[in-house]
C-alpha cells in the first residue's frame, strides 16, 4: 500500500457531550514525518480531538484518516498503527516500571518481547529504575515511561496529550530532542502543549479554541495570519500600570498584556494602535517600538476574537 | 475549638455529595425496601404444601385416606405418582419431590385384619428446617389418620393404638445436623460475594484510575479484557472452594458421597457465572463504591432467596420465580444434592443447563455493555 502524504487527514469532525458543542467541525491535515503542535486553551476539544483520531470517541459529523485508515472503520488498524499518550498518567501505578512495559509489549504481541523491553529500558535511562512501581515515580520519570510504553510497538504515529505538562525545563528539553529524533526516524507527531518554546520548536502548529480550528500552519504562518501589529512599552513600572490602564479600550488597541517589565499592547487596526500607544506612551514617559507579535499574542488575540458559543446552560446535577 | 460554621460546611458537602450519586441515594432507599420485602413476605419458616410422590402398591379407601389426611395437614401436597420404586428415587434426588410415601401391596388388607400395617414416609431431609415441621404433623395423622374409614366392623379399631403406623425415614441428614446443609451452601454464599465483588471493581478500577484510556487505545478486545479479568478469579474461587470443602470434612464431618470431581466441573460454570454478573456491574457502575452497592444489591436476593437461609419451598411463588433466577439457587441445589445425595450427573443437568443458561445472559450483558469507546 502506497504510504499516503498526510499522517493525519480529517474534516469536519464535531462532537457534542449533552448538547453541547465541543468540537466544532474542525480540520486537520498533519504531513508524514511533522511535528505538529497543537494549541489552545483549557477546555478548547483538543483531549477530545485526539481521541476522536484514535478511535476513543466516535465522531457525531464528520470524516477522515489516520495512516490512511479511516478513523470511524478501522480504529482497530489505527490503535496498532498509533502511540497515544493520554494526558492523565494511565499506566498502572501498582506494577513496576518493568511489568507496565511487559505489559504492553504482550498486548501488542510483539516478537521478541524480553529485549525489546530491556532496550527500551536502556534506551530512556529506565534500566536502573525497572523494579521501581510507577506510582512511586516523580512527574518526569512518568512522562518518560509513557512515552517508552507507547513507543514500543513502533508506531507510525505518535498523538501525545500535553505531555510535558508538569515537568520541569531540563526534561522538557531531552523530551523534545527525543521527539525531533524521532520525527527525523519518519515519525509523525502530533503533540499538544500550552508551552509556547514547544510550539515554536513544531514544524506546524494548529491553534483550537471553543473547539474551533482559529489557526493552523507554520509559526510564522500563524502569526502573518493574524495581521496582528504589536507593539512593546518599556519604562518605570509604576508607569507601565497606569498605561496599561489608560491603554484599555483605547482605538486599535486590542489587547494589553503585560510581559514582565514591558507591556505588549496588539490590535489588527495598525495605524490606531500606534496613535493610541505613542500618546499614551508620551504621556506617561514611556518608551514605545514597533515589535513582531510573537505567537504568545496571536493565539491570545485568535481566542479573544472568537466569541464563546451560546449554549444552553447546563447546571450541575441538574 | 469547635466552629459552627466549619461544621456546616463539611455537612452542607455532605449533602450535595449525597444528592448528586443517585445510586447511593436509590441505594439508602432501595435496600430497606428490599429487606422489607424479602424479610416480610418473602421468607416463610414454616414450608407448606411440600410435594409428595406416591408410591402406591394398593389403590384403596384406606391408602386415599391416608394421602387425604396428609394432604389435610397443609404440609404435604401430592405432585406424583411414580410407578416403581426408581422412579420415585430420580424424583427425590433432583429436588423434585420433598416426599415419598410408600403403600405396601397388603396395606388394607393387614389394616382390616389389625395388624397395624407400616406405611414409609421417606423425607428428602437435606435441609430439616424444610422439613421439621412436616414431620411432627405426620404424628398427628397418624393419630386420626383414618377415623373416618373406620367403620361399621372395623369401628372397633378408632379405639387404641392407631391402626396403622406411619414410619418416617429421613434421607441423606438423618440426625437432622443443620451444619450438614449449610457448610456446603456456604460455598455457594462465599463465591458469590466474592467472585461478584471482585469483578465488579475490576473494571470500574480501571476506569477510576484512567487506565482504561490506556487500554482502550491499545487493539485489545472486550472479550479478551473479560477473559482476562476472570480467569484469575476462577482460580482463587477454587482456593477457596477447597478451604470450605476440607473444613467441612474436617471440622463438621459433612457427609460427601458424590463425585467431588463433577462438582469441580460445576463450579466452573457457577463461578463464570458470578463473574459475569460482576463484569456487568462494573460496566455499569461509575466508581468503586458504586460497584460495591450493586454488589450487595445482588448479594442480599441471592442469600435470602435461593434457599441458603430460609427453606426455598416456604416461600410465595413471585419470591421462588425471583430465586429461579439467581445461580446461587441452581448452584445449592447442585451441590447439596451431589456432597449429602450422590447425585450423578442425570439428577444435577436441568440444574447446570439453568446455571449455563444464565451464565449466557449475564456475559451477553457484559460484553454488550462494555464500551471500545469513551462515548
Ligand atoms: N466525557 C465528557 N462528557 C462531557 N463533557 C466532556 C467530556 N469530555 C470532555 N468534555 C468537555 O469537553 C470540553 C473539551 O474538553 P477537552 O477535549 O478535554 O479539552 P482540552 O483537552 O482542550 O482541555 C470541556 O468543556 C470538557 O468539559
Ligand atoms: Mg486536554
């Protein structure tokens, strides 16, 4: 069979819990070999999105393939094919490093099961650890399992839920050099993260919000996209407040954020904004430049621009 | 210090928890009603109309009599009249009949000429609470059995000792040791708690900790999970089938005539069929605590209505319907007839064909509850 060019190919897909939208026709096409970043906010469908790939949730509308199979036929080809690495740490605590593996190399019948488990013990630095229960692991050490676990069965396709969510830099960062070496190997990620260093570091990147696709395409893509201008206040901090205030609800300016000791002041209206910063910047004694939103202020800007979709209110225990 | 209003904060939660897992509310109305039910009307201390065979070897006013006058006491109730003395056997061995009478060929004939002839009331006397009271109104009958049919020349005989005598013969329990009918029921009793309990939280285990998400995105298939999942338990059913059955030898000298090795083969079945049951409530069962309360929701029919603790015969006829239906029944009647009768494998089979029956059903349920997916 002819490999087909995209990993990842759907369209439309929707799913509702109760009513209630929480994946709104959303599109996707991810190459062979990318790393995709896949961003959004808390609650915005990517869990949910993920899960519709492999086969986890049923789609209400919608179509598409995953390594050329069609996600609502053939998940049982797709669920061999896939590594999925869930959000929520779901190995099993009670069992050692060791049997969690020998666990999931039998459930994927793979051949020569002792060595493929020692290898990749030896290949996550785990081999020490291997009796050790994976309940008792720290964060990183978790994160390193689950990806081992969902490595061993050699998939094409990796779907990974905000895996570095709790782990520290140092992690984060041998994580993701592993990611880049496998995607070199012909793997295909699909990754999600709130890290904005770990979006920049995927070849693409899909922004969801309300379980809308707002954005999708390379980091610069993105961010020329959202014909967003923005622009960088410096200054006395005590000031910096007081412009922040005086910026809110000025024409063009669409957003204030504050970035440490500068303020990133964005709207699409470029030739507002930069009458409203200047004189508000003159005013306080700050100093304003021109700068490239970076794409922190994209996707705030993306999610702000997107009105949250009326639904009927659900009570709890209603 | 105690604080009024941190109090009522941990009772206000309290309550929202309670409101919002309506299983444990329908559970806190729903088992006193059960025990209500069952206790109230269900469970009956003093079995009726208990079924008799007859085995008559002489048709006459006397021997009518006498079935009249049994029938009269309200305990017995006659459902048969085998022809030979086998047949008669097969009906006591599979739980058919409670009773057997047997009327010798010369019955009338010796009552006419006072001989006081023996009639035998053989009492299937596995479980004496079933039969106890039976047989202290058969004292009666004898007494007055046949006053009636004492007449004109015959008159003399209402005076004296009775004119015939009813011997009763208890079977299979003579001493009438109630531990010989409950040690090899509590088998029963302990493997469907257990074996319900610990299946029901097998899979709702998994779902409460997010492994199922895991297992799920593996190729896994539901038949092999359930599988899986069982076998273990199977094994440490037998364990513990095999703790009863060497205390029941050691320390209450429970009677085992039957085939040990038949039983074996039914226990497999039995304990399939409770873990089938578990597996569906752990399908349906949202947590572990959940899980447990459709247990117990099991547990407490199987135990009142299968014949464990109350005589099955003493019960209305929706409460024995109800009992048909629960493999504890089937499951006792099995292995008390084959431990204190030596049923062979003719006498159990209707028993394990409704054991297999309901093990069909419940793993239907299961497998058709079990979700590939988290929709
Ligand atoms: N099984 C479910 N039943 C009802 N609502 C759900 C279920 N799973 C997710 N949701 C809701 O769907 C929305 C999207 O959730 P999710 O896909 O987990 O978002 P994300 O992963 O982007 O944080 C949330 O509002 C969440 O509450
Ligand atoms: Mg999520």
């Amino acid at each position: 069979m002819a490999e087909p060019d995209y990993a990842i190919e759907v369209e439309g897909l929707t799913k509702r819990f109760d009513d209630k939208v929480v994946v709104d026709h959303f599109g996707l096409r991810v190459r062979r070999g990318q790393i995709y970043g896949f961003l959004g906010p808390n609650g915005s469908g990517k869990t949910t999105t993920i899960r519709m790939l492999c086969g986890l949730l049923t789609p209400d509308e919608g179509r598409g393939t995953c390594l050329g199979f069609d996600i609502r036929r053939e998940s049982a080809r797709i669920k061999r094919e896939v590594g999925y690495m869930t959000q929520r740490f779901s190995l099993y605590e009670d069992l050692s490093i060791a049997e969690n593996l020998e666990f999931v190399a039998r459930i994927y019948g793979i051949a020569r099961r002792r060595e493929r488990v020692d290898a990749a013990l030896e290949r996550l630095g785990l081999a020490r650890r291997r009796r050790q229960l994976a309940g008792t692991l720290s964060g990183g050490w978790k994160q390193r399992l689950a990806l081992a676990a969902c490595l061993l069965h050699e998939p094409r396709l990796l779907l990974l839920d905000e895996p570095t969510a709790g782990v520290d830099p140092g992690a984060r960062r041998e994580f993701w050099a592993h990611l880049h070496e496998l995607a070199h190997e012909g793997m295909t990620v699909l990754v999600s993260t709130h890290y904005m260093d770990e979006a920049e570091r995927c070849h693409a990147l899909a922004y969801i919000a309300y379980g809308k696709l707002l954005a999708s395409g390379s980091a610069e893509e993105v961010v020329a996209g959202a014909h967003l201008a923005t622009w960088a206040i410096e200054g006395e901090v005590a000031a910096l407040a007081t412009a922040a205030a005086a910026l809110k609800g000025a024409p063009g300016a669409d957003m204030v954020v504050p970035f440490g000791s500068r303020l990133h002041v964005s709207g699409t209206d470029a030739g507002a904004l930069a009458a409203s910063v200047t004189r508000v910047a003159a005013a306080a004694g700050l100093r304003a430049a021109p700068i490239e939103p970076g794409l922190e202020d994209v996707f705030i800007h993306l999610m702000r621009r997107t009105p949250e979709p009326v639904t009927v209110a659900h009570q709890a225990g209603g | 210090m105690f604080s009024w209003s941190r109090f009522a904060a941990i009772l206000v939660k309290e309550f929202v928890q309670v409101r919002r897992d309506r299983l444990t509310f329908a559970m806190m109305i729903g088992v006193p009603v059960m025990q209500l039910v069952l206790f109230g009307y269900a469970i009956n201390m003093d079995p009726k109309g208990l079924p008799m065979a007859v085995v008559s070897a002489d048709a006459s006013p006397f021997t009518r009599s006498l079935v009249r006058g049994l029938e009269a006491s309200g305990y017995f109730r006659v459902v048969a009249q085998p022809a030979t003395q086998a047949e008669a056997e097969a009906l006591v061995a599979e739980g058919d009949v409670q009773f057997v009478l047997h009327l010798p060929a010369d019955f009338s004939r010796r009552l006419a000429r006072g001989e006081r002839p023996v009639a035998l009331l053989e009492a299937d006397a596995t479980d004496p609470a079933a039969t106890g009271n039976a047989i202290a109104a058969v004292q009666a009958v004898n007494q007055s059995g046949l006053d009636r049919d004492l007449s004109g020349p015959l008159a003399s005989l209402r005076q004296g000792p009775p004119a015939f005598e009813l011997r009763v013969h208890r079977r299979y329990n003579p001493e009438g040791i109630t531990a010989y009918n409950i040690v090899p029921g509590l088998m029963g009793v302990v493997l469907t708690m257990t074996m319900v309990m610990m299946t029901s939280i097998a899979m709702t285990r998994e779902r409460e900790r997010g492994t199922m998400e895991n297992l799920l995105a593996t190729p896994v298939r539901p038949f092999e999970v359930m599988a899986g999942k069982i076998v273990p338990y199977i094994l440490i059913g037998y364990v513990q089938v095999v703790v009863i059955l060497v205390a029941a030898k050691l320390l209450f000298r429970v009677p085992m005539v039957g085939s040990l090795a038949l039983l074996s083969a039914i226990l497999v079945l039995f304990i399939a069929a409770n873990l089938a049951v578990g597996f569906t409530f752990s399908t349906l069962a949202r947590n572990q605590m959940q899980a447990m309360q459709m247990t117990f929701f099991f547990f407490l029919p199987s135990m009142l209505l299968s014949g464990f603790m109350f005589p099955f015969r003493g019960m209305p006829g929706w409460a024995q319907a109800v009992g048909e239906v629960l493999p504890l029944t089937h499951f006792l009647r099995i292995v008390r007839g084959i431990l204190l009768k030596g049923n062979s494998w003719d006498a159990v089979a209707l028993e394990v064909g409704a054991l297999a029956a309901f093990l069909v059903a419940a793993g239907t349920v299961a497998l058709a509850r079990y979700r590939e997916t988290l929709d």
